[in-house]
C-alpha cells in the first residue's frame, strides 16, 4: 500500500502539484478538459490521495490522464495552491516508464508523438518537420499543402523564409552541434531512456495485438494507434 504513491513524490511536478486538496471541486470547475473530456480532476486528485497502488495502477492504465491539456488553469483557482495538471504530469511520466500506457487509446498514440514530434525534435531542432506532415496522415492540410512540399523552395524564398539554409532565418538548418546539445539534454534528464521505454511496451503491445510494427511511421500499428477512436472519450 502506498509504494507508487511514494514513488510518485519522488516527482518534483507531484510534489509541486499536491500539497492539501480539500476536494471542494474548483479544478474541475475552470478545466477546459473537463468541459469536452470524461475527465474531472478532482476525482483523479482523491483518487491519488487514497494511495492505494492498485487504484493508481488504473489510472496509469486510463484514459483519464491522458486527457489533460496541461493549461494549467487549475493553478490559476486553487484555493490550496494545488495543481492537478503537475500531477497528470507525473503519472504520465510514470505510466510510460512502467508501461501501463499501452493499456488505453490515448496512451498508446504516445509512439505516435514519440516517431514524429520527437524524432524531429531530435533530428532537425524543430518539433513540427515540413517534409514530415503529408497528406497521407494529414487530410484536412489539403492540395496546397501538397503543393507546398513539392515546391517548397519557390514558396519559401517569396515568404522569406531559410528552410534548410545556413545562417540565420526561418525554418534554418539547426547546425549540427546544437543538435548534439539537444540528445545530451534528453540523454541527462531521462528523455532518451523514457523515448526508449515508449518503443519497447509498443512492440510488446503490437505483438499483443498481431500488428505489424517496424521503425518509422508506415506500419500497421502507427496507423492503428494514430487513427483509432473508440468513441467514448468526449462528455455525453
């Protein structure tokens, strides 16, 4: 009884989103999630203070935590100085690193962030990669999007723009030494391990569910986790 819980205040951002919660709800009230989502912060906040480990275990294995935009009104309304949306944060870095993320839809679109925003993160320094948006994956960017990537270029030096150039500019080829100092940051504070975590329970779940998974996004499971909706997640 109580050993994640301990191990969740080994979490600074727990530490820093739960002091005293009194209950009375207001996180809920004010919470753009809540509005749209099955999700009530309160709840999951006297859930978390129970420390029961099997419950905990639950909600690593949710939806529910998923759910959170990390806007941070909760801070905002408090009357306790607490912070719900610190916590999501700590239980999601601890789903990932014990797996229980696979268990739910949302959790498991976690390899999905991981091979796009975060490889490009890695790879390029930019978090949204143009030659890594298509159509394919992105309907709604439409025919001018198309027409942008095949001539992006053109497009580019009329609006501006550096992409991929030296020196200084919009969308400039990052140099190589900043990229070097990029990985060392996520190699310092866990990121490379956690971004290794999130490939090894997907393949486990992949296997699991009889879907092809292989690096890259052109796989049965990628597409799997990156277009399955069960429906069930927005508030009747």
């Amino acid at each position: 009884m109580g050993e994640l819980f301990n191990k969740l205040m080994q979490d600074v951002r727990f530490q820093e989103g739960l002091k005293a919660c009194i209950n009375c709800g207001t996180c809920t009230a004010i919470c753009a999630a809540a509005s749209f989502y099955n999700y009530d912060p309160r709840s999951l906040v006297d859930t978390i203070q129970r420390r029961d480990d099997d419950e905990i275990i639950e909600l690593l294995k949710s939806e529910t935590i998923w759910y959170c935009g990390e806007c941070m009104s909760c801070k905002t309304r408090c009357p306790r100085g607490n912070t719900p949306g610190l916590v999501i944060m700590a239980l999601r870095a601890m789903s990932q690193d014990l797996g229980y993320f696979v268990e739910s839809e949302k959790g498991r679109q976690q390899l999905a962030i991981k091979r796009t925003v975060g490889q490009w993160i890695l790879d390029h320094g930019y978090c949204l990669y143009l030659e890594g948006v298509g159509t394919n994956l992105h309907p709604e960017q439409g025919p001018i999007w198309d027409f942008i990537q095949k001539n992006w270029k053109e497009t580019f030096e009329r609006l501006g723009g550096n992409y991929k150039g030296e020196g200084p500019g919009i969308l400039r080829k990052i140099p190589e030494e900043a990229l070097d100092e990029i990985r060392k940051i996520f190699d310092i504070t866990g990121g490379t391990e956690r971004y290794e975590n999130i490939e090894k329970f997907s393949k486990l779940k992949a296997q699991e569910l009889n879907l092809e998974l292989k690096d890259g996004i052109d796989n049965e499971y990628f597409r799997h986790i990156y277009s399955n909706n069960n429906q069930s997640h927005e508030r009747e």
